[in-house]
C-alpha cells in the first residue's frame, strides 16, 4: 500500500471523541513495551508519529491514525504495566469492552505479541474478548530478528497454542527493524476494509 497521508488525529478518552466519519478502523492492542508503536509507525513509514501511545499509565485513552484518508488505526493503551493501579486496570477493561462490543466501523483487531515470549495472561484475556465480541483478529508475532530464523516456526506455534488461535484468524510475523512482514499485514488489512 502506498502511503500518501498519514496524520495522528486525536487521543480519545470518551466514546464522543471518536471520529464520526465512519471511516474502517483497525485496532491493535498488545502490553506496553511489545513494539506496537514502532508496527505502526513501519506500516506508515513514519518514523515517530506513534509515540505517544507508548506512554505508560495512559490506560483510558484511544490513539487515532489516519491513513491515505481510507482507514484509522486505533492504538489502544499498552497492558500489563506494573505500575498501573488497579482502578486504572479496570477503567481499561470498560474503556476496551465497550469499543470491541459497540463499535461498527471496527473491521480488525490487530493483536502484537513478542516471539520471544509466551503469550501472557492478559494477552489471553485480550485474545478472548475479541472473541467473545466476534471480532476479526490478526495476532502478529512481532520483533522476529530477536531471535533465529530457525526458530519461528517452533515460537509461532507457540503462540497460537497458548491463545488458541481461531483457524479463521490470520497469523503475521512481523519485524519492525526488518520490515518483515509489512506488506503481508497491508495485504490483510486491506482485505479487511473491502468486506
Ligand atoms: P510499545 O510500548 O508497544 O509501543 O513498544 P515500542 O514500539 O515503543 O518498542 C519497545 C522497544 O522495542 C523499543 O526499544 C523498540 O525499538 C523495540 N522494538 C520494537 N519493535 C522491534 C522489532 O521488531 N525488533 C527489534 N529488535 N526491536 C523492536
């Protein structure tokens, strides 16, 4: 995909402050520090535009990307920070429910996790809910170069067993130094807002 604009929009807290032109979004969620800024800004070609979302302990709000005026990427609040108080965890948890359950433009939810680890208890929970809420996920196994090509096959299993990865959700290998992966992701998300 060719990226002729690319613009952060708004951080949302609150449900009005998400844009209403109606325009696909494509979510992604994954625990802070995963390299869900650094995809974003690979599948822009921008090198900082994701920055902010990347902030610890901003649990209660919605990044908002705008691409080639065609489709937003929704940046959710990195989990699994260990210095967010509980009361925060749980306003994620409404903020996150209440978009994945009533928000119509929401084509894909992209959920990034690290090849290197298993996926974790919250990245289950999230995994979950996406399909408790019939929501179509691609899980991209991101910071490939982290460990030997050898082994990718062995940590990608790794990582559909531990979620139980619907068959009919896509799986992407990804890296942000490498760009492996990118056009596969656009190629998936651009299938995503045709439908
Ligand atoms: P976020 O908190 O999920 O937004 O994570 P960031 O995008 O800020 O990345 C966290 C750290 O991982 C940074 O130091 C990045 O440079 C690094 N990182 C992100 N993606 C990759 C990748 O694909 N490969 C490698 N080697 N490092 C990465």
């Amino acid at each position: 995909m060719k990226i002729t604009q690319a613009e952060f929009v708004i951080s949302a807290v609150k449900p009005h402050q998400y844009p209403e032109d109606a325009l696909p979004e494509i979510a992604l969620a994954g625990r802070s520090n995963v390299g869900k800024s650094s995809l974003i800004n690979k599948l822009i070609l921008r090198k900082n535009l994701a920055r902010t979302s990347s902030q610890p302990g901003k649990t209660q709000q919605l990044n908002y990307y705008r691409v080639n005026d065609q489709v937003y990427l929704v940046d959710f609040p990195g989990y699994g920070y260990a210095k967010v108080s509980k009361t925060q965890r749980v306003l994620f948890g409404e903020m996150i429910e209440r978009y994945l359950q009533g928000r119509e433009p929401l084509k894909l939810q992209l959920l990034i996790i690290d090849i290197r680890h298993e996926p974790s208890e919250q990245d289950q929970q999230m995994y979950k809910w996406l399909k408790h809420y019939e929501i179509p996920t691609c899980v991209v196994v991101t910071k490939a170069d982290k460990i030997p090509k050898s082994k990718w096959d062995k940590h990608i299993k790794m990582v559909k067993k531990t979620l139980e990865v619907d068959p009919r959700d896509s799986v992407v290998l990804f890296s942000s130094e490498l760009g492996i992966g990118r056009e596969q992701l656009w190629d998936i998300i651009n299938e995503a807002i045709a439908t």
